[in-house]
C-alpha cells in the first residue's frame, strides 16, 4: 500500500459558511483526496497565513462543452486569432500540457485551465440536446481538472410533447428519467418552454404560458408543471432548471411572474434571471428586478442565477432559436440557427454589451439589482450565463461590483442612463457583500442547489478542492489569481501557476423508472428518428453515476 497523500493548509483564514466559519484562522487538511478532521504534525504543509481559504468554486449555469460551444468556435475565428492560449508550463509527467484558443467560447483545454485558474473546480454545462450528448462527453473527457456534468434539453422535445397531449404525466417522468440516464445527464433544464418546437413548426413562438401549441394541447404551463413534477418526483439532486419564456424581451418580468406563479409550491430553478427580469410596458425598457426579487426572496422553494451581464464581449447561445433570431436582427451580426431533430434547437450570435447603450447597461444594473435586493444569498447565486452575459474570467470583476460600491457608483457613472428611471441601483444600493458571501454565491450554495454534498465546503469528507487566494486591495486581481488551488487533494496551482492538469470526475445520474415506457419510446425512435434506439443511449460515460438519495 502506498502512503496516504496529505496536505495541511496551514494558518489561513477559512470562509466555509456550509459550515459556519467565517474567516477564523485555522487548518484545512487533507487525505487522499479528502478534507479530514486532522493530521499528524509531520504532515506536509502549505503555508496559508495572511490568505484566505475557501472551497473551490462551483459553476451551476455555463456553456463550455457542447455541439452548440462548438458551432460557436467555429463562428469566432477572429477571437482564436486574438486569445491564443499557450500550453501551460506543466510539471514533468503531468502532460502532456496543450495549447488551444481563449476569447468568449475558449477550447477544451483551454477551459479546464482556465476554470482552474480561477479556483473554480466544478462546473455544469447547461444545455445539452439528448442527441448531441456523446458530443458533450468527448469534450467533457478533454477539459481537465473540473468535475463537471450538464444539463439535459427537455422543454421542446418531441416524444416528451407527445405523452403531455395525452395527459401521461407518470409516463412522461419515466421518460425524463430514462433519458437523463441514456444521455449521462444530471439535471432537467428547460428553455423557453414550448417556444422553440413553435419555431421549428413555423408559429414563430409561444408568448403565454396557456397559449398551446399549434395542432396539440401542450402549454408552456403543461411542459413546466410536467417536468417540475417529474423531477421532484425522482428526488432529483437539482430540480428542475428553467430558462422561461420570453427570454430578454422588454415587459418580460409578467412572463417570469406568471411562470412562478404557476410553480409556487414546487422547488424550481430559475437560471440567469436577469434576462427575465425586465420591465416597462408597449416594448418599452425598464428594470423589474424588484418585483422579481421579491417573488424569490418569497419563496423558499426556489433559486435562482442572476445571468450578470458584464460590459464587453459576448457570444450569445443558446437553445431558444427564436430570440437569437431578434437578436439577429436588432445586431446584424453573423449567426447560426439549427434544427435539432425531434428534441431542441440552438441559435447563436456574438454580441458586445457596452456602457453607452442604454439597454446594455439596463440588463448590467438589472443583474446587479437582483444580487443586491437579494434576502437569501443561498438561493440566488452568480453566473453571467457564460458565455451569455460575459466569460466566466470576468466573475472576478462581477465580484468586485458586489463586494465594492464605490467600484459600482463609478462605473454607473460612466454608463448611459437613459433606461435607469425606476432602478433601485440608479437610487442607489448601499450592500456590499462580505467575503463570506461571495463564498456562498460562487461555491457553498451552487453545491447546495445542485445537491452535491462533497462539495462547496470544508467539512470532513468534503471533496478535497480547495483555493488559496493572497489578499489583495484590489479585489478582482485577489479573485482572479489565486495563489493555490488544490483539486482532489492535489495541487494544481501553485505560487500562481498552473501545475497539474489531472482528469476530473463526471457528474452524472440513472434515476430508476418503469421500464413499460420503453416498448412505445422504440416504436416512436423507429418511425420518427434518425437514430436508432439501441443506438440512442451513451454507452461509456466515465465513472459510476451519483447516488440518488432524496
Ligand atoms: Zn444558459
């Protein structure tokens, strides 16, 4: 046998609020791969005194490893010319180190380094089409150290739509259930519920929640209270994850109301709320984070992402084809809009987010009012909807506006007002959040939405991840560099520098279901896909699926 590989994280100060410390000084230690309660004295030691010592970081809601992600790179040569990204110099025998590309939707390796370097350890990627789910692996397995998974497209898809007109409700959960487990997925997302099938058929897009779909009885209502049902049912880790109707649309903040009312009672995920949080009535702009806010803030059943939005460039992507067809239109820019098969779409344009258009600055000050107005930080949590609202390399600089006001008054100032009247951030927000706070919204309370209870604290048998950042006064350059960042219990950043690049784990499930779904699933594959169903399911996903344990 060989020996037990130990670290102590010696002399910092720890912000682990999973377990209510806030900045006491004391050791973390660490056994294979584990936090343990001790170690003896002559254990190796990391010197952490004088930094600050969190949990690795936990992304709920990013793009980074689909077919989507890469019809977007293929879109984005310029950014490849303009963010080429060198192998890092990695220690003997722990390569081979790989070079690849940066800008907005950066390559595999790219991405894991990337991640890493930013102490983020975990992420989910938060859209997958069932059918490009074997894509999603094969990236999956080239994008180092994080622990990772994603989330399954189920709002628009066509079997599912089918089962919901004829009122199967348990036959559609058994569906769900079956196809996370096919696919290697984790959690059920939906995106613009109904919509993107109304797209595809040529009726454009659903707009109501009680509006069905043209020729059959689904209603957005119908495929939300449907999948929301079916998760909880299943005792999901995540429930289901919602991307509502009207994404991004002036006057939207009714749609997202309506879509909570419907799901009051039901734990339910809204992700990258501020693109749902729009006021203003007759396509006029305005901010309704506050009554938004107040409904999460409401209801203990729910979270939420905020989806910052942060100035600079962007590429939008998503699967909700027919906004990216507005958004086509209002930019001019290049895009892709695809088909895909009998379960989702996908459209994707670059975009820059910029301080002097007003409706730029509205979504960045809508983000941040939802963070600020915010009562329970374990339930309202940051992304920018990488690569949606900004990279995921500027929640550093998100972090600062949160923890900073005077960084945030400056940079009000220099934005276009015109849209402001009636944001509680243009009357000012005087919250500042702690550092335990930002603990909470980057990695203990992901963990916790995401049912994952290895991570996102500093317990004894917590998943060895760990960042050590060097205090500095200015906070975006402390959370953009940390000093060490531990995967596993190994070191993968040291003194700044990435060192190790080893495989992560796959978060995955196969939640059980009655298996008489499956004679007519087949029939509906051989008469409708392009697929066949024996050789539908993903057959190696890496590693054994979590434990459902309710
Ligand atoms: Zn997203």
């Amino acid at each position: 046998m060989s020996p037990p590989e130990r670290l102590r994280i010696a002399g910092g100060a720890v912000h682990d609020p999973a377990n209510g410390v806030d900045g006491e000084v004391r050791d973390v230690c660490i056994e294979n791969g584990r936090i343990v309660e001790s170690l003896p004295p002559d254990a190796p030691r990391l010197d952490a005194r004088g930094m600050i010592v969190m949990p690795g970081g936990v992304d709920i809601h990013a793009h980074f490893a689909s077919s989507a992600c890469n019809h977007a790179r293929r879109v984005l040569p310029e950014e490849h010319a303009a963010d080429p990204v060198r192998a890092p110099a990695l220690l003997e025998g722990e390569g081979p180190p790989r070079s690849g590309t940066g800008g907005t939707v950066p390559s595999t390796f790219s991405t894991g380094y990337r991640y890493a370097g930013l102490g983020y350890t975990t992420a989910f990627d938060a859209a997958v089409a069932p059918l490009m789910a074997r894509h999603s692996h094969a990236e999956l397995d080239d994008t180092p150290i994080l622990d990772a998974g994603f989330f399954v497209l189920m709002g628009n898809d066509e079997y599912l739509l089918r089962l919901i007109d004829a009122g199967e409700r348990d036959r559609a959960r058994d569906y769900a259930a079956w196809l996370l487990g096919a696919t290697g997925g984790y959690a059920i997302k939906i995106v613009n519920p109904g919509g993107i099938e109304a797209w595809k058929a040529g009726q454009r897009n659903l707009t109501e929640l009680d509006q069905p779909l043209a020729g059959r009885r689904a209603t957005p209502r119908a495929i939300l209270e449907t999948l929301a049902d079916a998760a909880n049912a299943l005792r999901l880790p995540h429930p289901v994850h919602i991307h509502c109707n009207n994404l991004g649309r002036p006057g939207n903040a009714a749609t997202t109301l309506a879509t909570m009312d419907a799901l009051s009672g039901r734990r339910a995920h809204f992700t990258h709320l501020q693109f749902h949080a729009y006021g203003g009535e007759g396509g006029r702009w305005a901010s309704g984070a506050a009554a938004v806010i107040e409904r999460i803030n409401a209801h203990p059943e729910f979270s939420a992402d905020v989806g910052q939005v942060m100035f600079g460039p962007a590429t939008t992507l998503t699967a909700d084809g027919p906004v990216e067809y507005l958004l086509q239109a209002a930019s001019g820019r290049k895009w892709v809009n695809i088909d895909v098969e009998l379960e989702t779409g996908c459209g994707i344009v670059p975009f820059s987010y910029r301080e002097k258009i007003a409706v730029s600055t509205l979504q960045w000050a809508v983000g941040l009012e939802l963070f600020l107005l915010a009562k329970d930080p374990w339930r309202v949590v940051l992304s920018t909807d990488h690569p949606n609202g900004g990279s995921f390399l500027s929640y550093p600089a998100l972090i600062r506006l949160l923890m900073d006001r005077s960084a945030r008054d400056e940079a009000l100032k220099a934005a276009n007002p015109k849209l402001l009247a009636g944001s509680a951030l243009a009357d000012g927000l005087a919250r500042e959040y702690t550092l335990n706070e930002v603990a909470i919204v980057t990695r203990a309370g992901p963990a916790r939405l995401l049912g994952l209870r290895h991570k996102g604290h500093l317990g004894p048998g917590a998943d060895a991840d760990v960042t050590v950042y060097a205090r500095d006064p200015d906070i975006a350059k402390m959370f953009a560099t940390p000093r060490y960042v531990i995967k596993a219990g190994r070191l993968v950043v040291e003194e700044g520098q990435l060192r190790r690049a080893p495989r992560g784990s796959r978060l995955h499930l196969r939640p059980g279901y009655d298996p008489a779904v499956l004679r007519d699933l087949r029939r509906h594959f051989e008469a409708f896909s392009t697929v066949s169903f024996d050789n539908y399911a993903v057959r190696e996903v890496p590693g054994p699926p979590l434990e459902i344990t309710g």
